[in-house]
C-alpha cells in the first residue's frame, strides 16, 4: 500500500529530525558525548532504509561540536 509506505517514510524523516535536533541542542561535549552514544547507530541503521529520502537525510546530517569556550 503507498499510503502505509508513506508514512512509514514520513515517520522515519521525523525521527531522523528529532535527532538532529537533539544533537544540535547538546550545549557541553558531555551531553554531545550522550546523545551521540544514544542515537548515532539507530540513525546509521536508517542508511540501509527503503527510502531514499531517509538514506539521503542521514547523509545529509551536519554535526558539529558544541561551541566550547574556556
């Protein structure tokens, strides 16, 4: 069916957002550290999606570090 297909693509690019939402939002590199260890191989495991819009919002991920001063 498409419409189920669609939204399983649907959920998996707002997952994929949240993620990166959350990594953007890690202020320290303890918290980057955390996330990271939490969320980086689920969102490895979207690369092997049947979309391919998943597949190419993994890659299209930018991290970077927390702008940490001292």
């Amino acid at each position: 069916m498409a419409s189920s297909s669609q939204t399983a693509e649907a959920k998996e690019l707002s997952l994929l957002s949240k993620v990166e939402m959350r990594i953007a939002l890690a202020d320290t590199e303890s918290k980057l550290a955390a996330t990271l260890k939490t969320y980086l191989p689920p969102m490895l495991l979207k690369l092997a999606s049947e979309h391919i819009s998943v597949r190419n919002k993994v890659r299209a991920l930018q991290f970077s570090g927390p702008a940490i001063t001292g």
